[in-house]
C-alpha cells in the first residue's frame, strides 16, 4: 500500500485551488488579470480579524477616501437607518449602522471602484450585486450556522468573473449578448464556447488572489453547477452558499418581476431540500425583503 493510498482525501476547496493555479499558469485563464486586493480591503479585513476588532483602524480607513465616507454617511440618513437626527461625520455613521453593515458597505465600495464596469451588457452589474448580498445577508438570519458576513460576501462576489473577463478577454461583450440569448445551451457553455473558461471560473480566482474565505471562493466556483447539491465531496458551507444562492436569485428575479430562470426550475427541490425549507418561507422572506431591495 503506498502513501497516496493512505493520504486523506483533498478538500473541495484544495481541488479548486490547483485547478485554478494550474489554468492561471499555463491554462485558460493565463491572460486573464486580476486586479490586486485593494489596500484599503487587506487593512480592514485585517482590523476585523483581530480578537476584539480594532474599530480605530476601521474608522481611519472609512475617512481615508472621501467618496467612501459619504457612501456610510448618505446611509446612515437613509430612511432605513436614520433616526431623524442626521449625521454628520464617519464615527457618527459607524455608531448608526453597526461594525457589520459598515464593513459590509466599505467593502462592496472597495470591490466597485477596482473592478469598475464601462459596459452597457453590465450597466446594473453592481446594484444586483448589491441585492444579492443583502438577499444573502437576510436569509443567513433565517439559516442556522450561516455567517452573515460569510453569505454577504458571496452575494457580493458571485458574478464577479464578469466584469473581470469584460476587461481582459476581447469580444466578451458579444458572448454576453449571445449567452443570453441562447436556449440550445447555458450561459456558462457559451462563455466556455467563445473563450475556454467562464465567468464561476474567474470568479473563483478572484476570491483565490483576494484570500476570501475558501467555502466561498469554492462556492462561486460551483454556483452554476447545481447538480453538485448535496453530493458527498463539497463541503457543506460551500453547498449552502449555492442553494442559498439560487434562493436570493430566485427572489431577486421575482421583485424584478421577470420569470423563474433555468437554474431555479431544475434545481429548487434540491436547493429547499438542502436549506429545509418550505415554499411557505420563501413567501414570508420574500415580503421582508421587499424594502430591503428597493432600498437598494
């Protein structure tokens, strides 16, 4: 019996990284390039992560970009947070909105300004982005054992692949087109069609270089690969961001008003069977989000 033979399994998320190593050094995804994390980012994820979370360092960062302190401060006096005084300075914001929905927002600030959008086929790429994690955000509440911020961050990061490949990768703007249009295939076949990777692939690397939490980066990997629902060689984080996923998407489209998409009609047993969900919860949820999207 050799030593492989009596090496543990690899991890889902091991099995991502080398494959995305491997497509990134000499596959697919060599041209592809993926903006650094942004400083501004490291810091802070780095001041939350310590034991008791250095609120000082978070602050200085938030007052270090203007734009970014009047992103907290036009919030915190919005209707959803304001309490009829209005505030005035970034200390006063944080006090109003938590330490978790500041880094929230100061993150998905962050991420916008990197990886900025210039095309029509993305034109409201960030402001579903946005839905997405906050859709994320609210059904972590009602999941046991889901971090909100775990499941913010992948509402966050999703799609991220696209805006990606819109800047490295000539002609994505017209796979974008056709992707949509087609019903002989999906989206991702098309990408992969047109350019030998897709956009769950790209999104992956980005959460690699940008050290997010490896049951996301695996997640965004997988998202369009429902049939892995359930499957013994995903860890179970990595299997509840995706049904979670395609829940927020699903109740997304419905506010939107547009029709259930392909994903949700083949997958939503398997996605409820795995959350232990009732249809009658998605309405309830649903109705509790209603302002939370407008909102956004």
């Amino acid at each position: 019996m050799t030593d492989d033979t009596l090496a543990p399994p690899r991890s889902r998320a091991q099995q991502v990284r080398q494959e995305l190593d491997q497509a990134h050094r000499s596959g697919p995804l060599k041209t592809i390039v993926i903006p650094p994390c942004p400083e501004l980012l490291t810091r802070m994820r780095s001041a939350l992560a310590q034991t008791e979370p250095d609120l000082t360092e978070v602050a200085r960062i938030a007052a270090s970009d203007v734009a970014m302190s009047a992103t907290l401060i036009k919030l915190a006096n919005s209707p959803a947070f304001s309490l009829g005084q209005p505030v005035h300075t970034v200390g006063q914001a944080m006090t109003r909105l938590g330490l978790q929905k500041t880094a929230q927002e100061m993150t998905a600030y962050l991420v916008r300004t990197t990886l900025k959008v210039n095309s029509p086929q993305l034109q409201r790429f960030w402001e579903r982005s946005t839905q997405r994690a906050v859709a994320m955000g609210h059904i972590a509440h009602h999941l046991p054992g889901l971090s909100v911020d775990l499941a913010h961050t992948y509402g966050l990061f999703a799609h991220v692949g696209m805006p990606v490949m819109m800047q490295s990768l000539r002609g994505y703007a017209s796979t974008m087109v056709e992707a949509a249009a087609r019903i002989d295939r999906s989206y991702i076949a098309t990408e992969n069609a047109n350019h030998r990777t897709d956009h769950a692939v790209v999104g992956a690397l980005v959460a690699r270089v940008w050290q997010l939490a490896p049951e996301v980066m695996v997640a965004i990997r997988r998202h369009h690969d429902l049939d892995m629902l359930g499957d013994g060689e995903t860890e179970p984080e990595a299997h509840t961001l995706v049904a979670a996923g395609l829940v927020a998407e699903h109740l997304m489209r419905r506010h939107e008003g547009l029709p259930p998409d392909a994903d949700w009609a083949g997958h939503e047993a398997a996605a409820l069977d795995w959350l232990h969900l009732a249809p009658g919860d998605l309405a309830q949820w649903e109705e509790e989000l209603l302002p939370l999207l407008d909102a956004c």
